[in-house]
C-alpha cells in the first residue's frame, strides 16, 4: 500500500505540471493525524488552532501547486491526496466492473454512504439526497415546491446568484412573487438580522431562503433564530448551507429548516461534483421532482435521486472524506480556519483606506472574508495580487458589496497570509 501510494503521488504530481516532489515526502493520512490530534487533546479547539505544530501535520495531508498562493478555496476545497487515491481506486473499481456493478452493487454501496453521511449530518438516511452541488440540491426545492401565482418568497440580495434566478424563473413561468431585501455588511445583534427579514413576512409569503454563510463576504447568518421566527409565522425554510457544512461546527437538526442543500466538494473536501439535499419527512410528499420520476413512492425521498447515469465514484468517496475530517475533528477544524481568517484580516483592518466587509465577531464569520481598498475595483486588486506575488483571490463585484475574497484553507500556512499581508499593505500605501 506504502508503494502505491508513492507512485500516486508522484503521478499526480506529474499530471499537475507542478515540481517534483522533495525527497522523502510522505503525505499523513487520516489515522496518522487522528493520532497526532491526541497531543492537542488537552487543549481547548481555540488553543489547539494556533498549535502550528499539529496543523503542520495537517498541511501535509494535502499537495498543492508550488506555482503560486491559493486563496481561493470558496470555489471549492482540494482534496486530501488521501481521499484523491480513494477516488482513483473507485474509479478503478466501478470501471473494471462496469454494467455489473451499475446494476448489482450500485443501490447497496450508496446506501451505506447515505448512512455515513446522514450519521456525520445527524440526520436519517431516508431524509437525504447525494446531489451534485447546492444549485442541484436547492433547484430542486425551489422548483419543487407547492406555490402557487400570488405567493411570496423572501430572500437577500447577498444571497447565491444561482438561487436568485432559480426564483426568478419561477416567477416568471408561474407568477410567485420575490421579495429581495438588503443585510448590513456589520450587523450590530442576530435580532437585526431576524427584523430585516420579519419585516418583509406577509400573509402570502410561504418561504424563506437563508444563506447559511454567504459566499460574498463569509458573514454568518443566525439561521436558527431565523427559522423560529419563520416558523412562528407558518413560513417555511430553505437553507443554503454551501459554505458552511463541514467548515461550521453544527449539524442539519441544530438549524431546524425544512429543507437545505450544501456542496460537499468545498468544505468537506470530496471530489468536485458531491452535494447533499435534505429535506423534512413531512415535507417531501409535496414537493415536487426535478426530474420525472413515478417509480418511488411519493412520500419516499428517494423519488428527488432520479438524474440519470452519473459518476458513482464521486459518491463513494464522501465516505473517506469524512473520516478525514473527522481525524481532526468538527470544533477544532471550526476554530483553525477562524484563527487564519482573524490572523490576516487584524493586520490590515486598520490600514488607511482598506474596508473589512466582513463582520469582525468570531460568531459572525470564520475562514472567509471580504476587503477592499479605496478607490480600487476589486478584479484591479486580484489581479495586482496574483501577477505581482502570485497569491490567487477572486473579486467579488455585486451591487451588496464590493471587494476581494481571501479564503484560506487547513493546507495554508501562516506564511501564505503574511505574504498577503505584505502585499496588501503595499497596496494601501
């Protein structure tokens, strides 16, 4: 097993056109870091996230480009090289039994991740959908759900582009009405957050989107208490938990939507094309299917998994993805990536002429976060960023806000951020 990881490793470095790897290189796997995660056992999540020590057992769970400085971990999380030989072998495994195992082992294998996934969810198995990303999984809400021309559907205007013109559409083809309202970049309580979309409730309105962490500016929104209120009015709950499942420390229950959707190819580090959709049991009789589907009983779940032939490797390897997160732990992977937004973000926030458009309270953010400079667009700033110190961000340019996305992963190094650092200093002045 040692050999084949080796000569995976050396390969894919190959693949990527990236530099050949330092002698005697060997990737920590998951069990190795569970047990280097018992010497920080003692300490509290927020002390173990400044033990660089451990984390540095982490990093070398991952491989990355020695090009340049990758910031941009929103889009999606790479996967451990663990999980990527997981994948591989899973190819191998499906490809080598082809129809036979579309046809006699498919069903069996993905239950038993659906178990994993919905155990890791704290949820049930028969209240769960593998997907392909959130836009899948909430598609399939907002074109599922009963409503009728006349009906209301409250969101933000910070919320995913994908969801807004998911409800667009809708409105346009079956006359339900959007009511888009505005967040503060910086809220001053939760109760702020909860009036702003109270305040917009009528007696038409029948559900509520609710970015769980918006992918803008990483604000965390107070979900829960959203809900309750929602709920207090007899007004449904769809969460978009795209950015904050396996980065936040909760599970689906915790939040009490109705239904909910998240990208496991970002923060749980799967393969790129794994989503999940959740959905309350009373709530899936009346909804609809994306896709037609009149073999499964209407109350059943299962009726939203009918999207044709599709890349069951993927899925298979959510398991190695949570045993991988798992090695280090839900709090103590909560706190870390806090710890390396908070590290960079305290450095430049006083700087003469740069914006922090993300909330600065521990509780109201974690490893994303926005920032601006005056008199800069946000693309001049990214581009300034990568041609001249090779670190990759993304400008974010929406009429809510305006600015660069720093996304720093478990892979990232204090190192990465001062250079960040420096280099945003250098633009200030």
């Amino acid at each position: 097993m040692q050999q084949s990881r080796r000569d995976f490793i050396r390969k894919s470095s190959l693949l990527a056109g990236s530099l050949p790897l330092l002698a005697g290189f060997n990737p920590l796997m998951a069990d190795e870091i569970a047990r280097a995660a018992r010497s920080v056992e003692h300490l509290t999540p927020q002390q173990a996230a400044r033990d660089e020590d451990f984390w540095y057992q982490v990093q070398r769970a991952f491989r990355q480009s020695p090009h340049f400085t990758n910031l941009e971990n929103g889009y999606f999380s790479p996967q451990p090289l663990e999980v990527m030989e997981q994948q591989f072998d899973n190819i191998k495994l499906v490809n080598e039994q082809s129809s036979y195992y579309m046809r006699k082992r498919q069903e069996d294998d993905k239950q038993a991740v659906k178990e994993q996934l919905a155990a890791f969810a704290g949820v049930s198995a028969d209240e769960i959908v593998i997907t392909r990303n959130t836009t899948e999984a909430l598609n399939i809400v907002i074109m599922g759900l009963d409503m009728q021309a006349g009906d209301e559907a409250v969101m933000t205007d910070q919320d995913y582009g994908s969801m807004l013109e998911a409800f667009a559409m809708r409105a346009q083809r079956f006359g339900i009405k959007n009511k888009i309202i505005s967040l503060p970049l910086h809220p001053k309580s939760d109760e702020e957050i909860v009036e702003a979309y109270e305040k917009a409730i009528t007696k038409k309105t029948k559900v509520i989107l609710v970015t769980h962490l918006i992918n803008l500016t990483g604000q965390v929104l107070p979900a829960r208490k959203i809900a309750d209120m929602a709920h207090s009015h007899g007004v449904e709950v769809i969460v978009d938990a795209a950015h904050s499942f396996a980065h936040l420390d909760y599970r689906i229950p915790d939040l009490d939507c109705d239904y909910f959707g998240a990208s496991l190819h970002k923060w749980l580090c799967c393969p790129l094309g794994a989503g999940i959709l959740f959905m309350k049991k009373d709530k899936i009789a009346k909804t609809w299917p994306l896709f037609g589907d009149t073999g499964q009983p209407v109350d059943s779940i299962r009726k939203f998994e009918h999207i044709g032939t599709h890349p069951v490797s993927t899925n298979l390897t959510i398991a190695a993805a949570i045993k991988f997160h798992n090695s280090i732990g839900s709090q103590r992977k909560q706190e870390r990536l806090r710890y390396l937004k908070s590290y960079w973000v305290n450095q430049v926030k006083d700087l003469p002429g740069v914006i922090i458009n993300t909330p600065f309270e521990k509780e109201r953010s974690s490893a994303l976060a926005n920032f601006s400079i005056a008199d800069m667009k946000p693309d001049e700033i990214a581009d300034y960023l990568y041609r001249k110190h090779k670190i990759f961000t993304v400008g974010i340019n929406r009429t809510a806000v305006q600015g660069v996305r720093v996304t720093p992963h478990l892979y990232t190094t204090l190192a990465d951020l001062d250079k960040l650092v420096a280099a945003i200093k250098e633009l200030a002045a």
